[in-house]
C-alpha cells in the first residue's frame, strides 16, 4: 500500500512537472478575407444606360 501511494505521488509530480515547456507560443496571424469585386461592375450601368437613350431614339 505504501509503495502504491509512493508511486502516485511521483507520478503526479512528473505529470505536473512536465505541463508546459519552455518555447514561446507560436501566435498565428489573423486571416483577412477580402471580396473580390468583378471588372464588369463599372460597365453595366453605361450599357444600360446607352440601350435606354437608343431605345428612346429609336421610337422618336
């Protein structure tokens, strides 16, 4: 029974001894998520607009 007890404590003391360790903490850079926006999004409202004036033309 003694040695049982013996044998706990060591083995609580080796498991509490090796917890941590001694290099920095790596520390990962947060991830930025940026949308990509399209190219065609500044030439659709002209289309549009150009198709409205020649429509407007054309029934004249």
């Amino acid at each position: 029974m003694k040695k049982l007890v013996l044998a706990a404590a060591f083995a609580g003391a080796a498991s509490a001894a090796s917890a941590g360790s001694l290099a920095d903490p790596i520390i990962e850079a947060p991830v930025i998520v940026e949308e990509a926006s399209s190219s065609s999004n500044g030439i659709v409202l002209p289309l549009v607009l150009l198709a409205l004036l020649a429509a407007a033309v054309a029934s004249d």
